[in-house]
C-alpha cells in the first residue's frame, strides 16, 4: 500500500531526472555541430557559425551534468 502511495504522489513531483549525453550529443549534431575529435569519452564538437568549441564527457548513457546542459543550451542558442 504504501509503495502505490508513493508512485501516485510522489515526494518531490518538481525534480526533473537530468538528461543523458546521448540526448545531448544527438540536439547538438541536430543543430549542425560536428563532431571533430574524440580520444576516450571526451567528444569536441564545432560549428561553423560558433567561435568555440563544445566538448561533452561521459559515456553515452550517463546522466549529464548541470554544466554540460548548460554548455549545449548556449550552443544551440549562438549557432541559430
């Protein structure tokens, strides 16, 4: 009984799960970045519209961090 309880109200209904790098390597590729060099997990995209360059870290089913959101968020925003 209780374990339904809590799957119909939960705890905290405002915490959102973080996305995994997989997604972020798939909106950044969406959005024209390519993928330039990559040694390990570590991936560098580039854009030619954009002066910098984006590395994500992490293997494809890990859960992004806040600044790899952050990091992919202003890319997206400065390559349109």
């Amino acid at each position: 009984m209780l374990t339904f309880l809590l799957f119909k109200f939960p705890l905290f209904p405002s915490v959102e799960l973080p996305r995994k790098i997989r997604q972020l390597v798939r909106d950044l590729e969406k959005a024209g970045w390519v993928l330039t060099h990559q040694k390990g997990s570590h991936r560098k995209f580039e854009h030619a519209k954009v002066r910098y360059a984006i590395t994500i870290s992490g293997n494809l089913g890990d859960d992004a961090h806040h600044y790899q959101e952050r990091d992919v968020k202003k890319g997206l925003r400065d390559a349109q």
